[in-house]
C-alpha cells in the first residue's frame, strides 16, 4: 500500500515561454514562486456523452473533452528590494496580459496590454506528484487591507498534461521579499480625485477574461477582452470634501492612487489616473464610524491600454 501524499508537501513554479505551450525548462533555483492558498482543478473540461443505441436501460459511456487546468494561488505584495529590479510575481503579472518596462537602478512598471500577450508554464507538485500546466494565462485581484498582508490572488487556466510522478526539486524563493503590514506608516497614500482618504481596504480587480479555445489546429488560452473593477471601503466624509454623488452623476473621471512602502526597492503605488465613480449604493459603519463602499471603473483614454499601472520604486 503507498504512504499518503501529505498536503504541505507542495512547490509552486512558473516561468514564461518562449513558444507557446512548450516546456521553457523550469527550475526550482530560479523559477520558484512563494505562494499562499493554492487551490487546484486539475482536469477541468466536459464530459461529451457518446448517446448510443441499447436494448436495455443503464448509463452511457462518456469521452472527457475541452481539457484545461485551472490554478488559483495568493503571492504576498512586496517589491524586489532593489529599485529596477522586477519582483519574483513579476512573471505573473506579465501573464496577465500586462507590459513590463524596467527603468535600470528607478523602476518597474506594468501596464495593460491589448496585443502579443505571454503565457506560462507553471509546474505544480503534491508531493512528487507533478501537474504540469501549459500556455497558461490569467487574471488577478490586488488587494490591500488595512492591517493585513498586501497580496494578489491569481487565477490561471491552462492547457492540460496529465499528472506524474517527478522528483519534486529544491525551490529557492529568494526574489520574494518579506511583507509589510498596510498601515497609516507604511501605506502613505490612499486618494481618490486628490483627495486624502481614510481607507479599510482597496482592491483592483484586472478583470481579465480567461478563454480555452480547442480547435482543430490550435490548442489556445486566449484573453479576448478586460473590465477591470476598483473597489474601496473608506470613512465618509461631509459631501464639501469629497463628494461621490455628484462625481457619479456628472460622470466625472477622477485618479485613485494607493502607494505602500516606504523604503527604496518596496514602495508599490499603483495608480487609476482616469476612474468613473459608480452610484454609491449606501453606508456601512464599523465600530460606530460611518464609511462608504465605492465602486470605480478604470477606463483608459483613447490612447488605451493606461487605465492603470503598477510601479514598483
């Protein structure tokens, strides 16, 4: 009888391809990922029922179809330590249909992309069970919380390989800093239309469509379309100092900016320069103060693809 394949016995890596849906040789030195909270669906797909005639009554055989593997994880929001040096998340985010310039010794700054987008080849093990998942591409929710780890929870859909037994490798996660809290010291900007807020949390929603599409002669994740969504919670305020009602009946598009970090090579300030605020639907009080939920739409000028950007200092 085999022993049990134990649950925290788990590496994570993923690396971007060079061709399409071909193995860019990972390892675990350099393309290890510190993840939180995986969650797997390793044969997502349907299950086509083949309907033939019988003489009898009972169940029908069904051939599996459309196979691709899903991958949801959370990486912690720290920079590189070292100002124009790409994170160790970097890679994701390039697969999330985003550009990545990098200012030598400044910054590194991601932005959306509309055309030639990258993929993945994540490696994922249980134990020394290996699940391979290739041309992989997806979407993300950052989030900031007060008092809690910044992180982004990633979704990724892949083409599907079917599972084997690997030697699992050493990873090295040594491009992943140690967080910090969010907090009035470490997070110094949180505004919306200029206007200092007090905020519970933040969260940007890339809103990436993720599509399989299994034709015959071509095997593909594509993302065909984006709606990225903002959302923030923050104290009211009196209606003279900032006025959500008025901005979303005017229709007027306003900058939200969030910076956290403080030091050189971990300041993170992403940036919505041209939000829609949407109606406000009502309050909601914690511990006796009056706050608003606020939902914004990042759109992008006609320039396009610059309804955000991420920057890393």
């Amino acid at each position: 009888m085999a022993n049990p394949i134990f649950w925290r016995l788990q590496l994570l890596l993923a690396k971007l391809e060079t061709t399409y849906g071909v193995d860019p040789t990972l390892t675990g030195a350099n393309n290890a990922i510190l993840a939180t909270d995986v969650s797997l669906r390793p044969m997502e797909g349907e299950d086509v029922p083949r309907n033939l005639i019988q003489a009898y009554l009972g169940g029908q055989a069904t051939i599996p179809a459309g196979l691709r593997t899903v991958i949801e994880f959370s990486t912690e929001l720290a920079g590189s330590g070292e100002a124009g040096t790409p994170p160790g998340w970097g890679p994701l985010l390039r697969a999330c249909a985003m550009a990545e310039v990098i200012d030598a010794d400044t910054s590194v700054t991601y932005t959306p992309i509309s055309e030639a987008m990258e993929s993945l080849y994540i490696k994922f093990w249980i134990g020394a069970t290996l699940h391979a998942i290739k041309g992989a591409r997806g979407t993300g929710v950052f989030t900031i919380n007060a008092q809690g780890i910044p992180s982004i929870r990633w979704t990724f859909t892949g083409l599907w390989v079917e599972p084997a037994e690997v030697a699992r490798p050493t990873g090295t996660t040594t491009g992943f800093q140690k967080p910090q809290i969010a907090s009035t010291a470490n997070t110094p900007v949180f505004t919306v239309n200029a206007v200092p807020l007090v905020g519970r949390s933040f969260s940007l929603n890339f809103g990436n469509q993720v599509e399989p599409r299994l034709l015959l002669g071509r095997d593909q994740i594509v993302i065909p379309d984006r709606v990225e969504a903002l959302d923030l919670v923050c104290e009211a305020t009196p209606v003279t100092t900032f006025n959500p009602y008025a901005l979303a009946n005017d229709q007027t598009r306003v900058p939200a900016i969030i910076t956290h970090g403080t030091v050189a090579g971990s300041i993170i300030t992403l940036t919505a320069p041209t939000c829609q605020v949407k109606r406000p639907t009502g309050y909601q009080q914690n511990q006796g103060v009056t706050e608003w939920t606020l939902n914004l739409s990042p759109l992008p000028t006609d320039a396009g693809n610059d309804q955000f950007s991420i920057v890393l200092t």
